[in-house]
C-alpha cells in the first residue's frame, strides 16, 4: 500500500511537472508563462519530493530532509514568481493584448468615454519589436 501512494505521488508530481512544462510552451508573453512555471515549481516538485520521502519507508534522516526541501520549494517558487513578475513589470514589460493609456489615469475623466492617444499591444507589434 505504501509503494503504491508513494507511485502514486510521483506519477502526480510528474504529470505536474509536464503539464507545466507544456503549459509554459503555449502560452503568449512573459506575464501568462509565469503561472505554470510556479505550478510547476510550488505543486510538481513537492509532490515528487513527497513521493520519494513515502517511498522510503521510514523516518530517518534522509526523510526529514526530503520534507524540508519540500517545504522550502513551496515557499520560495510562489515568492520567486512574485519577484519576477514585479521585476518586469517595473521594468515596463506590456502583456500581449493589453490597451496601454499614453496618458495615464486623465481618460477615465472623458465624459464621452473614447480612449484617445491610446495603443494596443498585440502578438504582431511584440514580435517586431522583439527582432
């Protein structure tokens, strides 16, 4: 019973992992591909660490180690992700398909409400402006 939990758990924490990987693969801009690689890291790898701690059998040393780096991955991965994503956002780097105000917060005063001066990032302009 115990090896088939602890397969159990490596086959979910691999299958994690996958889809993370694939997830990352598909997505379009640096703001979406963010959220599988930190399912990937906070979801996949503790499930596989857990897997390996279960698959051992008993408590020892080794057991014990295994469940601190579980602990420490699931806290580090989401605070890494976060940090990545101020960094580019303070960095000015645009999501794809995102209407970016020229002149900040004043169009939410227009009484007709027409976005003026405004532009528009869509997969083609980022892809030029990548080259």
């Amino acid at each position: 019973m115990v090896e088939l939990i602890g397969n159990g758990l490596l086959l979910l924490g691999g299958f994690v992992v996958l889809t993370a990987g694939v997830g990352m693969l598909r997505m379009p801009d640096f703001y979406t591909r963010i959220h599988p690689a930190g399912m990937g890291d906070s979801l996949g790898l503790p499930l596989i660490l857990l897997g390996i701690a279960v698959l051992r059998g008993s408590v020892d040393i080794v057991t014990l180690k295994l469940l601190f780096l579980m602990l420490f991955s699931m806290v580090t991965s989401s605070t890494a992700s976060h940090a990545l994503a101020k960094a580019a956002c303070v960095s000015d780097l645009k999501p794809l398909g995102m209407v970016i105000p020229r002149r900040g917060r004043a169009h939410l005063n227009d009484p007709d409400g027409v976005l003026k001066n405004d532009f528009h990032v869509d997969a083609k302009t980022y892809r030029d402006k990548a080259k």
